[in-house]
C-alpha cells in the first residue's frame, strides 16, 4: 500500500475522525489508499462492537482491506442511497481565495475511476488527508485511465493541452501498471493548474479518456490529520 508522504499518525487521525461520522444503518464509500485504510480499519472496529453498515469498495485493494475488517460489503447497484464515502487525495486546493478551493488530485491507487463513481453518488463525500497533501494550486501529474487502444491517441491529446503525459509503469516489473478496469494510467503533468474545472471539462471530453484524477466541487468535509489532533476544512 502507497503510504509516500505524510505521517501514519496523521493518516490514522484523519481516517478515524472520518469513521466517527458513520452511523448505524449506512452504506459507506470505502475509499483507495493508506490514509482510508485507517478509516476502514475504524469501521471495522465499529462492525465488531455491534454497529450494522455496509461498505462499497472502491478497488481490489479497499475490498480486500473491509473483507480483513469485516466490513460487510455492497454494490453500487445493489443499493439506494450511499450515507457517505470517505476517501484519500493527492493534493488538496487549501487556499479558499483559490480557483478550485477544495479541489482535488486523486490516483496515486489508479482506482480513481471507481472512486469518483462512488464519491460522486454519495450523499456526503468525506475527504482525509494530511498536511503534506495541502497546496495552494493543484500541481501534482493527473492520473488519466485509459482503454488501452487509446493510450498513444490520448498522450497526443494531453499534450495538445499544454499536459506531459507518462505511461505508468509498475515499479517491479516490465510493463505497464492495469487498473482494476483493465485499462492504463497516463500520468499527465500540467503544472500548477490554474483552473481545475477547466481542465477537467478538457480532459473529459478526449475520447478514450475513461476517468481523470481532478474532483472538482465533490468534497463536503476534509479531516486534516496532523500529528496531534485534526483540522476540518468544509
Ligand atoms: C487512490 C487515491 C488515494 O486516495 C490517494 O492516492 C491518496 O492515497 P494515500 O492516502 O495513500 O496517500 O486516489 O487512487
């Protein structure tokens, strides 16, 4: 698990604030990455002390995570209403005189498409972070995920834009990292972005483009971990 950046004192903090906010009878988004592990790990605790929820997960490696918590575990389709989604980033718009304050850059996982179709659906989408995720303009590469036919056509496209895109390669071994959805993360690197929204509109409406990394006016809450306490940005 990706755990780069950040304290694991502030991810615990931050993700177990997040748990506090679910209640009995809901269904949770479960989120990719180190920071909601902590929040899953929380609910969990909360599943063997009696409290009824149920989990959508939002890749191979958060479902795995609730199955070890024994979370009990739902579909998309097979539910109503999700209560809320709890979720990590990698990097935050934290300045609120700032384009796209609370804008996010999500991917590290590659599971950001199935992040964003659960985190969009859900009544309250809960954002965890720690201080090292905080900028003042969104400037991090944005993940892409691309059907695999389309990914030279797409890295045309993005640079078109102003983008440098790059294959992601698995780090242990030869070729390309797969997401869950069997497709491919072009990791495009833009600089600081200027206009989140914009950007997500452009990157949108390149076909072959699955699912881009930019969450822009999604989040309701962010619990800041820090190594004492947690900060709450709405
Ligand atoms: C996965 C994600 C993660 O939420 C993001 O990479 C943050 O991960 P971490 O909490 O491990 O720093 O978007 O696709």
């Amino acid at each position: 698990m990706k755990t780069a950046g950040g304290t694991d004192a502030a991810k615990r903090r931050a993700g177990e604030r997040a748990a506090e906010e679910v209640d009995n009878g809901d269904v949770v988004g479960l989120g990719t990455g180190s920071t909601t592990a902590y929040a899953i790990d929380a609910i969990g605790e909360a599943v063997s002390d009696g409290l009824e929820v149920q989990g959508i997960p939002t890749s191979f490696q958060s479902r795995q995570r609730a199955l070890e918590a024994s979370i009990p575990l739902t579909d998309l389709d097979a539910v109503e209403t999700v209560d809320l989604a709890i979720d990590g980033a990698d990097q935050v718009v934290d300045d609120p005189d700032a384009s796209g304050y609370g804008a996010l850059i999500k991917g590290g996982g590659a599971a950001h498409t199935r992040e964003k179709l659960v985190d969009a659906a859900a009544e309250r989408f809960v954002v965890v972070a720690d201080p090292s995720k905080l900028a003042d303009r969104l400037e991090r590469s944005v993940p892409v995920e691309v059907i695999p036919d389309a990914h030279t056509v797409v890295a045309d496209r993005v640079q078109d834009l102003g983008g440098e895109p790059t294959l992601r390669d698995a780090e242990h071994k030869d070729g390309p990292i797969v997401t869950d959805n069997g497709n491919l993360v072009l990791d495009c690197a833009f600089g600081p972005i200027s206009d989140p929204n914009e950007l997500a509109t452009q990157l949108s409406r390149i076909p072959g483009v699955l699912e881009h990394g930019l969450f822009v006016d999604c989040a309701d809450v962010t619990y800041v971990g820090l190594e004492e306490g947690v900060e709450t940005r709405v």
